[in-house]
C-alpha cells in the first residue's frame, strides 16, 4: 500500500485543511478601504462586464434552476497589472426574493484547492433559508483552481514514496525527486504557480467585488477559505461587509504549528472512539480505554519493524494505519467498520483494510465523474501545495531538518506522527520562495465578523476559532455543539445555528460576543 495512494490524499486533507499561517507582506488599507501597496488597477479590471449565461458541463453536470456562469479577468501578479492576466471562473444564483435584494454574498469553500463555482451553481451550498432569499449566492473557482487556469503537473515526474522515509539515504532521494516534481510542475504551469498565495485571491476577491457593483464585500469562507477571507480584512478592512468565517484557520500558527496541533487533534480523536468502544461493551480491542490506545500504539510500531502482507502482496505499514484512522479522524469511514478491519489485522489479516477501501468508495456514489471533474480533482492536490508553500514559511528545508521533525512528531504521536511530518516535502522542496509570514490579523477599521465553529472539528478545531476571536478586534465567536466541519447551513442542519448566521448576514445582528447552539 502506498503512501502517495491513500496517506498523502488524507493526512495532507487532515494538515492543509487547518492552514499554514502567514500573509504575504502588505500594507493594510485605511478605514476607507484605499489599497497603498499595489499599482492602482487599470479601468480593463475594474470595469469589465460579466456576460452571465447558463452554466454548462465544465462547471457542473447539472446546476440548480436559474443558475448562470461568466468570467473576471484579473492579473497574475497585482505588482504589474499591465502583465499577464488569468480568468476566473464565476457563478452565481439570483436572490429569491429580488425585490429586497442586499446584494452579493461570496462563497468560498476552502482546501486550499477547492473551487466554489460548482458548489454554487449544482446547489451544494446555498447558505441558509434567509441569507439564500437576500442575496445573490456566487461562487469563484480561485486562480490556477477547478475551471480558473489550472495548475498541472506532467505524468509519471519523480514517484511519491510509498512511506515515510527513514534513513538520510532514503530523505536525500525523497527530497530530490520532490525537487524534480516541482520543477516540473513550475515549468508546466507557467507563471500564476508563483502568485498563488492567499493574498493574490483575496486581491481577486476585491476585483470580483467591484464587477459585481458591490460597495462591501458580504462573504462566506469555510475552513482555508476562513484564511482567504482574514487576508481581505487585512487589505481591505474599509471595504469589509457581513463576513463570515465558519471553520476556522488560525493565520498566527506556521505549518510545524498546524501539523502539531492535528497531531493532538488527532490523538483526541483515536482516543474518544476508544472511550466510546469501552462505554459500548466492545471489548475486542481491549477492556479499557488506555488498553486499546495500547494495542494500537503498539501495533503501529510492530507494523514498523515488520509490515504485513496484504491479499496481493503489497506491504501494510505503519504508514497505512496512520492513514486509515486519520480517514476515520476525517469521517471517510466509519469507526465501526474500521474496528473489524483491524481487529482481523491484529491476528494477521489486513484485507479488510481493501474492503473498507471498496465500501468508501461505493459510498462516494456510483455516478461517474464528468472529465472536468476529474481534473478538477486531479489538480486539489498540487494546488494545495501551491497555496500553503507560498503562503507558510516553516517548512524543514534539508533532509536532515526532516528526519529530525519527524522523529520529534513521531514522539508527540506514535500514531501519525511521521506520516504527518513528512506531508511537509512539497513545501520543503518547493522551487518559489514563500511570500508569507505567520501572524496574526488585526484588520483595524474592519466592520465586525462572525466566526462560527464546532466544538469537535477534527480539521479546524475551535482552539483555531478561539485563537483568532481575541486577535480581531471586532468579532463575535458562535459554537455549536456537537462534531463536524462547517457548522453554517450544512447537514444535519442545527436551527439555532442557521438563525443565528441568517440574522448576521440579513440584519446585521450578532449573536453577543460568544454564543453557543446546541447540537
């Protein structure tokens, strides 16, 4: 089993989902939302009509009634307007109620590596029954994403490593085929891989903003897309509306903080479902709570020294069980489902891990995805990459520096500890110097923001939402009780949440400093 296959698609989920830190160098604009750190945009930008027309197949193989598709240009790098340009893919859906319309609200649904135009357009988000009435819903793909000017990579450039590497023989060659994939990837992308950072999209934000003729910009960011929207409060806190950050990702942490943070995270997680295994009589994998946390930190290690075979030959590792309990962490798969698989591996037998496999993948749904789809999917991975290493400076820089962190994480956490360390190759190796710093965002002069969490985010945990409640100057943090990630007009819907964000977005009402809904 390999680490590219399954761990890679998880754990960089688990870590690049909460967010490296940092904001490329700016000045913040002033109260009146002028922008003094970039050349003034020329009128080809700020003026441009959308020619708005049905949304087709590229965007999303059945969209919602009325939904409609266009384009924005905006440049590559805002330090030289006059230089190249990339389009933007942008959706939207009208206001219900026309008539008493309070102008645009943006979405963005995080990654980094996610596209909103699809989630628009198809009616997977659209926000909650009141702020849906109100506002124009629209969705962007953000440049070198989904349908805005993908990134890409060749096929078959320098192999992933199927596990963690180990000795300074194995980093060495690990570094230097990530080196050669990301050179590759620079060379085939062109020149938006090295203006992919968060604070180009939230400049991208502002232009879309403009098109749109709205005064304020009225958003809502999930997870990453928390971090995008903070970076519009920074440049632009004159020109912030009704904000709302559901997920959120703490700018003041560098990616070693992240990691080291999913790693508690994470270990929280392993733990309550050994509590919850106790509490339900399940006694397979031990009596107590601490004797199963036992049994599987001693396996991962046993699986270190001597992996086992699966039904094809493929070697199971260590590698491979931080992988399928971060799938857990995430909810690709059940706990329950994952006991039986490794009740069997315990005795010798992990091809129940294949089965698991095969019930994920059934789950997913059994409609074929459309090409676009497929590229768009094809493309998260790298563009997770391309954000976080432009917008995180943390990152071990030698082989050596990596074998030392993940030595030191695999200490904090037996577990995922290795495996998460080393999700950090692509920025180690990465060929364009970060432009960001981690810090915090004051945004002085931005009108007040909503902040929303879980209490149980395995991705963005409320420490996350806490943190940057006391950076802001003005924000006001609502909790709602419970597990899950975006906690905002999502499923299992929660009345008192939806209301309360409804309320902000509509009436411009917070819900009080700390507010908390019950589950």
């Amino acid at each position: 089993m390999a680490l590219s296959a399954g761990l890679l698609a998880v754990t960089t989920m688990v870590v690049t989902v909460c967010g490296a830190g940092g904001a490329a160098a700016s000045r913040p604009d002033d109260a009146r939302g002028r922008n003094t750190s970039v050349p003034v945009l020329p009128a080809r930008f700020t003026q441009q009509k959308v020619q708005w027309t049905a949304c087709g197949t590229d965007v999303t193989p059945k969209a919602v009634p009325g939904a409609q598709c266009g384009w924005v240009k905006v440049p590559v790098d805002y330090a030289a307007p006059d230089g190249k340009t990339v389009t933007l893919r942008v959706s939207r859906v009208r206001a219900k109620d026309h008539s008493r319309r309070l102008g645009s609200l943006f979405f963005n649904p995080g990654g980094p590596g996610a596209g909103g135009a699809a989630d628009v357009a198809n009616g997977k988000w659209q926000a909650g029954e009141q702020a849906r009435a109100r506002y124009d819903l629209v969705g962007f793909d953000p440049r070198g994403i989904a349908g805005s000017g993908q990134i890409k990579c060749p096929d078959g450039v320098a192999e992933e490593p199927e596990n963690p590497p180990r000795t300074a023989s194995e980093a060495e060659k690990t570094f230097a085929d990530a080196s050669r994939r990301a050179r590759a990837c620079q060379k085939a992308s062109g020149g938006v891989l090295a203006h992919m950072d968060s604070v180009s999209v939230a400049r991208d934000l502002d232009v879309l903003r403009t098109v749109l003729g709205d005064a304020k910009l009225n958003y809502t960011g999930v997870s990453y897309g928390t971090f995008i929207g903070q970076q519009y409060m920074k440049l632009f806190p004159g020109k912030v509306g009704r904000m709302v950050l559901d997920g959120v990702v703490n700018p003041a942490a560098d990616l070693r903080q992240v990691a080291r943070l999913d790693l508690t995270t994470s270990d929280d997680a392993v733990r309550r479902y050994a509590r919850d295994l106790v509490a339900r009589g399940d006694d397979r994998l031990g009596a107590t709570t601490e004797e199963v946390l036992r049994r599987l930190t001693t396996f991962a290690k046993e699986l270190d020294r001597n992996p086992r075979q699966g039904a094809a030959g493929e070697e199971f590792t260590d590698a491979d069980l931080s992988m399928y309990l971060g799938m857990a962490v995430s909810g690709e798969v059940s706990w329950k489902r994952l006991t039986t698989a490794l009740v069997a591996a315990l005795h010798g037998d992990v091809t129940g891990f294949d089965r698991l496999d095969a019930e994920a993948a059934g789950e997913s749904g059994d409609e074929e995805p459309t090409p676009q789809e497929e590229r768009t999917e094809e493309n998260e991975s790298m563009s997770m990459s391309a954000v976080l290493c432009l917008d995180s400076p943390s990152a071990p820089k030698t082989p050596k520096q990596m074998l030392a962190t993940a030595d030191a994480f695999a200490k904090q956490s037996p577990l995922f500890g290795r495996s998460y360390a080393w999700q950090m190759i692509d920025c180690a190796t990465w060929p364009i110097a970060p432009t960001g710093a981690a810090e915090p965002v004051k945004a002085s002069g931005a009108a007040p923001v909503l902040l929303v969490s879980y209490t149980d985010d395995q991705l963005t945990p409320l420490a996350n939402a806490r943190a940057v409640h006391r950076q802001l100057d003005h924000s006001s943090l609502l909790v709602r009780r419970g597990q899950g990630h975006a906690a905002y007009a999502s499923e299992p819907p929660s009345t008192c949440t939806d209301r309360a964000v409804d309320g902000y977005l509509v009436g411009g009402k917070l819900p009080g400093k700390v507010a908390n809904c019950a589950g």
